[in-house]
C-alpha cells in the first residue's frame, strides 16, 4: 500500500488506529482452547469485529514465535486472512529485525516476498546497510525505531553528542537519506509527549507509528497536538487495551466498542485540525 | 552451559570457534535439493564434519525465517540435534531480538524455555527493560550487540557524547550493570581491530563473539592481540567461510578442513599468550 492510498483510508474511516495482534493463549478466553487453532481463531474474531474502525493491523512476531511452529502457522494464517479479507488494511509485521546486509535481505525476503506484508518494525543500531535492503521493495515501507514508549527508550535514545543532538535525533536525521516519506516511518512513543515536536521539526512529513496508548499511558490528545501533519502523519497502535478489552465470551464485541470510542476521540482530532 | 564450563570447552579443544549456520539453499550444494529436508541435512553433515575444531554453533533465524515454516522446522530440528549430539557446544540463536518488557519475556521463552539454547544475540537500542527479561533464565547468556562487524556501525555506534564516550562504549558501561561475566556476552566485529583495547578497558572479564573473521576480513591474529583475556574470553565466528568452503560434494570435508585450519590458528594464539 502507497502513501496516498493510506491517507486516503484514514479520511474515508475517520480513523488512524493501528490494532496490535499481540495474541497471547494465556490472556485469551480459556473456551477457545479447546479450537485447533485458537491464536487465529482469536485473532479472525478480533479482526472482523475491528475492522471497520482501524486502518492497520499489527502482529507482535514474538508472540507468534513464542509457541513455535504452531505460533508461525497461526502468524501466516492471519496474515493470508487479513490479505483476503482487508485488502485496504495496512498490515505491519513488528519483528524490530535488523542485521548486517546479507541477513537483513533475508528477513525482507521473508516478510515483503514470501508473506507480502506492507511494512516492517527496524531497529536502527547496526546502521544503513542494516536497512537499506528492506527499502528496495516497491510499495513496501520500513519503520525504524527511534523514541520508542518503554523505561529504557531513556538509557540510549536520548544520549546527546558534543552538539546536544540526541541519538533519536541522530537517527531521524541520517535515516531520512536513506528512503523518503513514501517508504519509510518511525517508531514513536506516545509516552513521549512533547517530544513529538522536536521529532516533527525532523521528520515533517513522515508518519510515525505511535505504540503506548492505553496499558502504557499515553494521551491520544498530545500525540495529535504535537505529531499530528495536514496529511494525518500518524498511525496510533492499542494492542492490549483493545484485544483484551474483555477476557470473556463477548471478547469480539468488548474490542469492536474499544476500537470504535478510540475511532471516535481520533475522528474527533482529526476534525479539529 | 556455564561460564567455567565454556572455558573448560577452549581449553580442551585448543579452540574458541563458532560455526554460524547461516543456511542459504541458494549456496548449498544442489543435489540436497533432492532431499526431504535440505536445511537440515546441509547442517547435519557440517556439524559433523566440524564439531572436534569448534566449541560452539551459531544459526542464524534470518535464514530459516526465510523459508517460513519449513525453515523453523530445519531450525528446530538441528537444535535438537546438537542438544542430543553435541551436548559440550555452545549453542547460540543469533536473533538480534529486543522489544519492550512484556514483548522481550516472550521472546525469551521461546529461545530458552521452549528451544532450551544457551544464548541469543539482543540488540541494545530500546535499553535496560528490552533485555533484562532475557537475564533470568539461569545458565542462559544474553549476547548484545555493541560494535558490529558491519560499514553501517559506524552510522551511530561510534556517535561520541559531549563527554566523549561513544556509544558503543555507553552500551558496555551501562549493560554491564544488568547482569555479569557470567550471564552476558558482547558482540563486537573483528573489522573493528584496536577498538578491543577500548572494549576491554570497559568490560576486561565478559567474553566477546566475533564475527567478521573471513569473508568481513577481520585478522585473527590483531582480535586475538588486543582482545584475548587469560580466560580467552572470546568466540570467533566464521559462517560462510566454513560453511561454503566447497559447494561440491565434498562440502563437509571442505567446513572440517577449513575448521580444522582456523583451530590450528587459534591454538597457536592460546599457546602464545
């Protein structure tokens, strides 16, 4: 999916939410146990009850892993379902892979050639030959960390060199060479609140996908106050708050009303802009 | 495995080789093709060959990855088989893993509770939370990323602060605290030459993994000369210089004679100091 086509998505919704499918089997209702696949299974009902109000879908890869083969055949169900069944869903595979060159091609073989997801979460510390392969896939996107939303975004990220430029800084500037606006985006902390100012002062154009509302604490309302672009610029992820909204037997209808009052506060934004 | 026993491995062996299974069915000789699991057998046959010159093995998820779940059966069944074969090796997943709390505890279940593998490669960008899930599995080492092998580390990790500390070097100060000798390990790139002298005023005890060695073109001779500590306190990586020595039929005899030569090597290193 282009630039212009999720723009376009996020003016026809009203919406700029991103559902993380951070599906663990310990945290979802125990009755779906008993199905032979119950991560997809979980992840079908969350998808079609949530669709109407998200733009993308954001399956965390260690919770796949986490069980192994059947974890990876659930990952590759989901994402043949989303494929099929949301076609005008933005589908980002967060993985936070990254390596030296030659390994780096592999993994964008893997999650833009073989499963053809739309983007894919980076990690920046090993440098541009550790991303620049996974930019050469038309219509495909990088997202690179840069501020991320946990205690430890503060141990690295915000080291300021001689000239008071700090690291996530550093890598927003150097980073913008190696792609555009059109194929890549960065990770930004809703956490991080003012930050986002002194990240658009940066990276003007480039949309940032923003985890960290909800369970982590962060307030929808600063986000968009500060990172919000004419063209939207933002995609704000909810996993937690959203796919376990109820641990019980209505879960499908407990997500659909979380995701739908945060479509509506981002409806909201949007219009006030 | 432990730390004492790890040193107990290099002295025996005379040898501080890792062996990465960087597995490309692109490289392998091509009448494996044939064969019901190609991965697999390629690998079989190399550890083999090379398991008297080597102390550990080192597969790489990339390349299994990118063969979706016919590469992660390959990956799980030749952890199997060095669990069962090669019980004294070192076995590590290079991974390059590291996400928030909650994501990196997933993550270390599966490459320690589920694949029960001695260490995984952690990149250290997202800070204190994003690794130290993986530090309390016992027995298990978190190897983190600190000065690459790679032309990219130099794009952040060389990045000096107003103090003069470079990042890498930040990374080492800091993670140092989050767990010990006994539990972590560094990955810094044999390319990277005097830097070990650097390394070791930081961290003098912690064993480091090299990779870089061979086709990067880091010199054994200059890692072993400013990074060796009385213990070793190394692992040199070689993956596709032993791995594709030959991509005839003689392709295990190729990875032994190969091994066999940088054990030589590093014998005369062990004997030298």
């Amino acid at each position: 999916m282009n630039r212009q086509q999720l723009i376009e998505q996020i003016k026809t919704k009203k919406s700029f939410l991103c559902v993380g499918l951070d599906t663990d089997l310990k945290k979802i209702p125990q009755h779906l146990l008993d199905d032979e696949d119950p991560i997809f299974t979980f992840n079908k009902a969350v998808i079609d009850a949530t669709a109407p109000y998200c733009v993308a879908y954001k399956p965390n890869l260690a919770f796949y892993e986490a069980f192994g083969i059947k974890g990876m055949v659930a990952f590759e169900k989901t994402v043949d379902y989303l494929k099929a069944h949301c076609p005008d869903h933005f589908v980002i595979a967060d993985a936070k892979r990254g390596d030296i060159g030659n390994t780096s091609a592999m993994y964008a073989r893997t999650f833009f050639g073989e499963y053809d997801i739309d983007a894919l979460t980076v990690a920046p510390y090993m440098g541009e030959d550790s991303v620049s392969p996974f930019l050469t896939y038309d219509g495909k996107w990088v997202v690179l960390l840069a501020l991320t939303s946990n205690k430890g975004s503060h141990d690295f990220q915000l080291t300021a060199d001689a000239g008071g430029e700090r690291l996530f800084e550093k890598v927003l500037r150097v980073s913008r060479q190696w792609g555009d606006a059109d194929n890549m985006m960065y990770v930004v902390g809703a956490t991080q609140g003012k930050m986002f100012s002194d990240i658009r002062r940066i990276v003007p154009d480039h949309f940032l996908l923003v985890p960290g509302v909800g369970a982590q604490g962060g307030s929808l309302h600063e986000v968009c106050r500060y990172g919000m672009t004419d063209d939207c610029g933002l995609l704000v992820n909810s996993s937690r708050g959203i796919i376990y909204a109820s641990q019980g037997d209505d879960f499908a209808e407990a997500a659909a009303k979380a995701a739908h009052e945060l479509q509506q506060e981002m409806a909201a934004e949007l219009a006030a802009r």
